[in-house]
C-alpha cells in the first residue's frame, strides 16, 4: 500500500506518462495505471472527509472569527467563508477551467466544484453548483462572501458580493476593501494548488478527459491537509505560474446585472456596510482623542532638563525631577480503450 501510495503522488507531483512511472519503478505499467486509476477513485470517494463546511458549533465560530480577524471588523463575525468562481489557464493560454471554491480565512476549502462549461458566468455556475443546490450551509444567520459576479442574496442562502461600481459613497468603499482582503486568501489557496501540482495541472487541463474533475479535486482535497500542517508553497521565481483570474469583469454595472439580485439581500449588505463604517468611525474617534491631556511643545532634549514646581501650602517652591514615562505596545497577536498509450487518466 505504501508503495502504491508512492506510486500515485509521484504521478500526481510529476504528471508523467504511466511508461516513465514504471520504468523509475521496475514495474509493468499495466501495474501502474491499474494504481493511479484505483486511488483516483477511492481518494474521489472520500473527498467529503476533508472538504467539508464545519460540522460543529465550535468549528463554525472558529471560522467566524477567523473572519473577524482577518477583516478586522465585528460585522463580519458573521462571515462563514468566501465563495468565488476562477478561471485557471495553463502557462500556454491554450486551455482553462472554470473552479469554484469556498474558504475559510486560512485558505482551507470547505466547498469545491468544477467542470462547468467556461462560457458560463459566476453566477450561473454559483446556480448550478450543489452549494447552491443543498443550501446547507451557511447556517441561518451567517453569510458568505462572494465575488464580483455573484447575485446578492437572502434565501435559500445569504450572499454578499462586492458593491458594483460606480460606488456611491464611503460605505460601500469599505465594505468593498474588506471583501476583497477575504478574496485575496481564496485566490491564494488555488494559486498554492496550481503551483504544487503545476505539471499535472498543465497535462490534464490541455487533455480535458473525463476524470479532469476528480484528479484536481483530489489536489485541493491534499491542500487541505497541508493547510492543516501549515506546510505552504510557493512558485519557484524562475516559473511563470497558471493564471488564475476571476471568471468575467463584472467592475462595471451593465443591463440585467441585478436581475438576481434579492431585495433583502441588498437591504442587508447596505446595513452591513453602514455598520462598517460606524466602526471605522469609532476607531477614528478613539485614535483622535487625546487622554493624555495637550501635548508638550516642548522638545525632548528640553523636556529632559524641566522641573516641576509644585506649591506647597505654605506657598512654598518645591522642585521636583521630571518622571520619564516607558510605554509598551502590545504585540499583535474516458472510456479505458487505449488508455495505456496515453499519459492521462
């Protein structure tokens, strides 16, 4: 089992032909793709186990507050991950795939779905995703964010896409700067899948066969487990990387943009903005105000040759030295036929 084991990541890491996998390992290369196609299937089997929304009270305010951190704001403690659709394109620009994945705010997927038709938009995709479908998750009272492109909604699920452009006021401003910080980890998250498994990305995403879907599920599915080991990859400088983009330029607002939009999923994305921006006016006024009483003009070498003087009750001059005050800041915390002449599944 081990070697078995071995057999199938060296092919996964490598994307090399079943003839070059045997001849590395001594062994017949009906042997090897008999292996690569069982663990395919069996590692397909058992993605649920590690791709899945929290299942616990406990798991579900872990990720929460990962949001809250990350976006440095209370409102968005109600944040159970971010949702996006991406194109990934090999280095050649020949051939891309449509993904959407839902993360948390460590870049671990709790949701993926691909092999959609890369004529469709987000939102399409977001309709015909089993996400979508089952409705399951988030909880009621929490919601996802979501990319540009994704309808604002309430039922059967709440979604909150970024504000279209032109924004009208400093609200949606901010409120579109926090979703695109939670963005930016999922974006991440397919860029470290893309990178780790470049050389299988690029032969199955140029062959599009009929396993394409189970053999990139099972990357993110491995990626999960790394994120857990904090083991994260990156890019070797010297590599051009696949490009991963937002599935459509949806900055700008054309006819028909709102259609699926839900009015109580607009109403809630503007009190969720309005309430941003009463925190960062709060924060502003807390920075602003001086406990500390007027300010010293005076300059520090001044400063460390004054006295104090003090009336005495008997209208008495007493001197005193100065204090010096030390202030210490807190840390941050396919059919098979002709299968074995081919280097794909």
């Amino acid at each position: 089992r081990e070697l078995e084991l071995l057999i199938f990541l060296h092919w996964l890491a490598m994307g090399t032909s079943y003839r070059a996998i045997a001849n590395t390992f001594g062994i017949p290369r009906s042997t090897i793709h008999g292996v690569v196609y069982r663990y395919v299937n069996n590692f397909a089997n058992q993605l649920s186990m590690l791709i899945q929304p929290p299942q616990t009270e406990a798991k579900l305010r872990t990720v929460t507050e990962g949001f809250a951190r990350l976006c440095s704001s209370e409102s968005f403690g109600a944040a159970a991950g971010v949702v996006d659709t991406c194109r990934i394109t090999t280095s050649s620009g020949e051939t891309s795939v449509l993904v959407q994945a839902l993360c948390d705010s460590r870049g671990h997927f709790l949701d993926f779905s691909m092999g959609y038709p890369t004529s469709m938009d987000p939102a399409d995709v977001f309709q015909a995703s089993p996400l979508y479908e089952k409705a399951s998750y988030p909880p009621q009272g929490y919601f996802l964010i979501a990319g540009e492109g994704y309808p604002c909604l309430v039922e059967p699920l709440t979604v909150m896409p970024p504000f279209r452009k032109p924004l009208q006021d400093e609200a949606e401003a901010s409120f579109n700067a926090i979703c695109n910080r939670s963005l930016t980890v999922l974006h991440d998250a397919l860029a470290q899948i893309t990178a780790r498994w470049r050389l299988v990305f690029e032969r199955r995403l140029s062959t599009v066969r009929q396993r394409t879907a189970k053999v990139v599920a099972i990357c993110a599915m491995i990626h999960n487990l790394c994120v857990d080991e904090n083991d994260v990859w990156f890019d070797p400088p010297d590599e051009v990387p696949l490009c991963i983009e937002p599935a459509g330029d949806f900055s700008w607002c054309v006819p028909g943009d709102e259609e699926m939009d839900d009015e109580e999923g607009l109403i809630a994305r503007s009190n969720l903005a309005q309430a941003i921006l009463t925190e960062n006016a709060s924060c502003q006024v807390q920075l602003e105000h001086d406990y500390c009483g007027p300010e010293d003009e005076s300059s520090p070498e001044e400063a460390d040759e004054n006295v104090m003087e003090v009336k005495a009750e008997d209208d008495a001059t007493e001197v005193q030295e100065a204090v010096e005050v030390y202030t210490v800041e807190q840390q941050p915390g396919e059919t098979e036929d002709g299968v074995m002449d081919q280097d794909y599944l």
